[in-house]
C-alpha cells in the first residue's frame, strides 16, 4: 500500500518573474495517493502553491486537528477500559454470589468415587 508524502519546495526567484502572485512561492507537492478499488494504479495530485502564511496556518490547523483526533481516542479507550473494568466486575460478583450446583457435586463424586472402588 502507498502512502501519501507531502514534499515543500520554495520557488526560485526566475520562476516567480513575471507571476501574477509571486506571494504564492512554496509549492506542495504530494506523493502517490492510496489507490482505492476502483483505480489500481497511484495516482498523483497537481502541485499547489501557497505563500509562506498559508503553510504556517495549514500546519497550526492540522496541529490542532491531529490533537482533537488523539484526545478523542484517549476519551474512546478510556471509556472502553471502564466499560470493560465494569464488565469484568459484574462477571466476578455474579460467579461469587452463585451457589453451587450441589446435585451436580454430588453427582460428580460419586461417579469418582464409583471409578475409584471399581476393580480395574
């Protein structure tokens, strides 16, 4: 499986020349996309440009978004771990408080008993 890569580039000087927005001089480029079922082969995305500002939002706001991922899945294991510890619990107190099965018991040594006084 591909993965995607991300590649930063700043523009020369001589390609921003004669450029309507010459502020727009990092330009991203990124690597071979995951190919999905309908396409088999990678595919690869157009380089963008972008000024020097945008790059430090994009990499603020991805930060941030990156962080709120990870505290979700903080908050999704913790709330599995006590959804489990309280699973656990209940199964534990529910074997304590049975009682035992005494018929079955009795049954059970009995046949012991039987297997064991047999001649062999």
């Amino acid at each position: 499986m591909l993965r995607p890569r991300i590649s930063l580039r700043l523009m020369r000087a001589d390609e921003l020349a004669d450029d309507p927005s010459p502020d727009a001089c990092v330009e991203v480029t990124l690597g071979p996309l995951i190919p999905t079922y309908e396409c088999n082969s990678a595919m690869f995305a157009e380089p963008l440009r972008i000024t020097p500002a945008d790059l430090l939002r994009l990499h603020m706001e991805s930060d941030l978004a990156l962080g709120e991922i990870r505290a979700e899945a903080v908050r999704a294991d913790v709330a599995w771990q006590r959804h489990l510890g309280r699973w656990y619990e209940e199964g534990r107190v529910a074997v304590a408080d049975s009682e035992p099965e005494v018929t079955l018991l009795r049954r059970v040594l009995d046949g012991l008993r039987r297997q064991v006084l047999a001649p062999v």
